[in-house]
C-alpha cells in the first residue's frame, strides 16, 4: 500500500539553525527547535554560526581591517582604501615623526594604535637593521677553513680581534704567547 505524502519533510537541523536570525541567542533558537519537534543543542547552534561565518576554501580571508569606513568629504581619494596594518602603517611613516604624531594619523585613518606601540615596532625595526648590518660586517667563518690565500688570513685577523675584544687583549696575548709556545715545541724550533 502507497504511503500518503501528508506530513511535511523537516529541515535539518543546521539548517534550521541557519534560518534564525543571527540575533537571536543560542538559547532561543534552541528553543525555537523544541517548540517545532526539533532536538537541539546550544554547541551546535555556536557551531553553525561559525561555520557560516568562516569564509569558503578558496576564497580570500577578510579581515576586521578590510572593513569598509565612512569616508568624510574632507579625506583625500587615498583614504578610501582599507587601512593596512597596524606595524605597516608605522613603517611606512618616517621614523622622525613623533610618536604621538603617529598615534593621530592612525586615528585619522581608522587605525587604533598606543605610543607604546610605536616604539616597539620602531624599535624592532632598528634591531632588524642592526642585526643585517653586523651579519654582512662579520666575517665568514666557513673562509677560514677555505684554502683562499689573503681572504683566509684577512677572515682569521677579523676573527682574532673579534676574539681579543670578547676576552680582553691581556688574556688573549696569553693565549697567543702559550700557542706559539706550543707550535715552536711541534716544529722544534
């Protein structure tokens, strides 16, 4: 005997769950489910939601950043863009703008940010500088075990005085008198 098509199909119910509004709490929606034969979990409603919120596989991220800002007549064409980040936009001003001068462009520009900040994305930056500047003054340690002739001595001079600054000239002179000892002893000399 045929079934008679009388009773109505019910959603899902994640989809259920999607066709409440937002606004309304995990505990009303899960109420909302009860009142129409729905068994539902308040976990799976925060599930849903944030699923939806995610952005599908494949497609660009946005960020709270990339928010579209009210724009007055007064700002330029330049400021229609989103703002870029918060340490990009400190890099990008010069570093002899004041700190709090900073701090007002950021706020100008829709980008909350402290003093405080400011000096530590600067201050990070110098070190970055800093560390690049002693990494190409330094010299190779793998040259002194090359057979480069004057680039080999050249690189064990800077190594030698590297060494002597570290631990003093009087120690090191030490050292150097006690090797030479050594090596006079091996030649025989």
């Amino acid at each position: 005997m045929p079934r008679a098509k009388t009773a109505k199909k019910k959603p899902s119910k994640s989809d259920f769950i999607r066709s409440q509004p937002a606004a309304l709490s995990a505990a009303e929606v899960v109420a909302k489910g009860k009142a129409e034969g729905i068994a539902i979990l308040p976990g799976l409603v925060y599930e849903v939601r944030r699923k939806a919120k995610a952005p599908a596989k494949g497609k660009a991220r946005k960020t709270a950043t990339a928010k579209a800002l009210p724009v007055s007549p007064t700002e330029s064409s330049s400021s229609t863009k989103p703002p870029k980040s918060k340490a990009a936009f400190v890099r990008g001003l010069p570093a002899s703008t004041p700190a709090k001068d900073v701090v007002k462009q950021a706020k100008a520009a829709g980008i909350k940010l402290g003093v405080s900040y400011v000096y530590n994305i600067r201050g990070a930056a110098k070190m970055a500088a800093k560390k690049k500047r002693a990494a190409a003054k330094s010299p190779a340690v793998g040259a002194v075990t090359n057979a480069g002739g004057l680039r080999v001595s050249a690189s064990a001079e800077n190594l030698l005085k590297a060494a002597a600054a570290e631990i003093g000239l009087g120690p090191a002179i030490e050292i150097l008198q006690s090797e030479r000892a050594r090596v006079r002893a091996v030649i025989g000399g």
